[in-house]
C-alpha cells in the first residue's frame, strides 16, 4: 500500500514537474574544472544583461557597469536592444571580445519575477503557424526554404510572440554581428525567459550555417516533444547530452530545486537533452556537484530532488547559477511600488501591446 507521505510526495512532484515523463537514462557524469570556469564566465555574461537600460549601474558603451563588468576587460559592445529596463521586453546585447576572439548574442531574463511567472500561459501555439520560420533572420518569413521540417512541432505561445519580436528588432543587425570576424567563435547565452530565447535564437543561427555554442541557464520548457526531439536530434544528433567535448554545442544549465526549470509544468511541455545539473545550493558550489546528464528529463538531475520551501525561495535559486545572475535588477519584483509602468493587458510578451503588435505588421499565433 502507497503510504499518505508518498503521495504527497508525488503530488508536489507532478505540481513541479508536470506530466513530462523522465528520461529513460540515469546516465552522469562531473564536468571539468576547464567546463566550470566557463560556465561561470558565461554566468557572468548573463548576468551583464541585466544591466542594460539599468537605472544605477547601466551598461555603458565602453562595456563597464561597476562591479559585474570588470571580469571583461577586453570586450567591445557591439549593441543592446530591447526595451526599458522596467518591462518584460526581450532586452540583450551583442559583443566582442578580440584577445579571446570570440563573439557574442547575449539575452535577458524577465525583469519581474512575478511576470516571468505570468508570462507561462496556459496555451502552446503551433511552432511555425503565425510565427516567424526558424531558418531565416526576417521576422514573418513564409518563403518555404525558412521553414523547417517539424510539422508536429509546438511551443510556448508566449516565446513565439517574444521570438517574433526580437527578429523583427535585430534581425539585420544580428546578421551583420554574425557575419564580423568570422574567426571569431560565436557563443548565444541568456537566463530565465532569456535562456529560452537562447534557445531559439541559436537554433535559427544555426539553422543558417553558423557554428553558435549555447550555454543558458534556469532555461523553461520550451515546448512539446516533438520539438524537444527536434532540438536534441539538430544539436546532438543520435547523441543523448552526456559527453562534454570539443563537438559538443548546447548546454542547458539547471540548478538544484530552480523552479523555473520546470515550467510550464502542465501535459505536453518537456525539455531536450544537454543539461548540465548544479547539485550545489549556493554560489561556487563544489567540482563535484556539477555533472552532465544523459537525457532531457534525467532522474538524477534536476528532476531528482524537491523540497517546497526550497521551491518557494525563487530568487535564491533561479539566480544561483555558480555565480549570481541578475543582481544588476536592484529592483526585481518592486515595480507596483515605484509606481513604474506596468502592462495589464490579456498577453504578457516583450513590451508591446497586442495592438502595438499588429501595428508593425506582426503577427498573433492562434
């Protein structure tokens, strides 16, 4: 007989992570030291995004913003974009670092983290209706060589609202970035609703030809399985995201009890190989507790453990990700009591309005 505890156990489980079946694997296996400074370095990038149109300590054009610019000496901001710094915009920036040779997309996170949370709707819109085609940089693109071959394909409406909007904002300067120093390795990185974007960006990148390496972080389930197989089959391969190696080009940086990984938790969403678990609660965890795991929904990985008050410190754990990301957001979560602006309209996506929307000629999934 199942015990009450066990029941209650799997209760919140379903709760958290949804009805996404786990992986079949169980496979892990530790990073390197070399693999860890990286991704500390990439957290620090993401970080730097929440800097952008900041009221303290704004990115500046020089690429200084105080404290969290100063572990980039060497690189060149190639520009930002987005909207102000108190809305749910797709906001990022593009850079270079010349010593290193490499170039990068880098986007923001939700601003609020009570609007990132209102940003997972209750819907998925069908992944190439009404939304821009992966392999192109024009937003609306319905030449057939833009689309791809995914017709069972569905994502969060949300992200293709958001994704339609940031290509319809960068595309051309995007593509001139990409095309700059190409010796450069390019790197796509990006936390929160913006590792989401991450996600699709790099994969429209690399649909184009380029060799983009994507390290995001606290990413959400972007969409169903369909497109969770696309994903792993277009970055893997008949690999299932164990190896860590020269080749390898997607890693999905998820942290202990980060509830925001498992989201939307509801029928249909689950999230494709290559994640990278911190087992760590804190900043600088230990070698030992980052590993790579086999599979996108690997039950010794994030899916492993769930503790509610954990689950009910947002911050501490959507944040944490070797180092912390988001601090340069003093402000997160205090909109209403700035009396800043606030969108109270049935879509939360970037920072327009359905009506704004429609104005520059973008388009609405059903």
């Amino acid at each position: 007989m199942v015990s009450f505890g066990a029941r209650i156990k799997d209760f919140f489980s379903v709760l958290l992570f949804g009805a996404a079946s786990t992986s079949s694997s169980t496979k892990t296996a530790l990073v390197s030291q070399g693999f860890y400074d990286a991704a500390l370095d990439f957290s620090h990038l993401s970080n730097i995004a929440y800097c952008v149109n900041a009221p303290i300590t704004p990115l500046k054009s020089d690429f200084s913003c105080g404290q969290s610019c100063v572990h980039f000496p060497d690189i060149e901001l190639v520009h930002i974009f987005g909207g102000d710094f108190f809305s749910t915009s797709i906001t990022g920036y593009l850079a270079l670092d010349h010593v290193k040779k490499e170039k990068y997309v880098v986007f923001r996170g939700t601003f609020s983290i009570a609007d990132a949370i209102t940003d997972i709707q209750f819907q998925q819109s069908s992944f190439l209706v009404n939304v821009p085609a992966l392999n192109t940089f024009t937003a609306n693109d319905t030449a057939p060589e833009a689309q791809i071959d995914c017709k069972q394909c569905k994502i969060h409406d949300g992200f293709s609202k958001a994704f339609t909007e940031t290509w319809h904002n960068i595309g051309d300067l995007l593509e001139q970035h990409l095309d700059s120093y190409p010796d450069y390795q390019l790197y796509v990185t990006g936390h929160s609703l913006g590792a989401a974007m991450a996600l699709l960006g790099a994969t429209s990148i690399k649909l184009r030809g380029y060799d983009p390496i994507l390290i995001n972080y606290g990413q959400p389930r972007v969409g169903n399985k369909a497109f969770a197989d696309y994903i792993s089959a277009l970055w893997f391969g008949n690999g299932d995201g164990l190896e860590i190696n020269q080749q390898r080009r997607l890693y999905r940086m998820t942290h202990w009890n980060d509830v925001f990984v498992g989201l939307p938790n509801w029928d249909g969403y689950t999230h494709s190989n290559g994640e990278v678990y911190i087992k760590g609660k804190y900043v600088n965890p230990p070698l030992k507790d980052v590993f790579s795991c086999a599979g996108g929904e690997n039950s010794k990985c994030y899916r492993s453990e769930f503790n509610l008050l954990a689950q009910i410190n947002l911050l501490q754990n959507h944040l944490c990700y070797i180092d912390y990301i988001g601090f340069c957001a003093l402000n997160v979560g205090r909109r209403e009591l700035n009396d800043l602006p606030h969108y109270n309209g049935p879509y939360k996506y970037g920072h327009k309005t359905e009506e704004q929307f429609i104005a520059e000629g973008l388009e609405l999934s059903n």
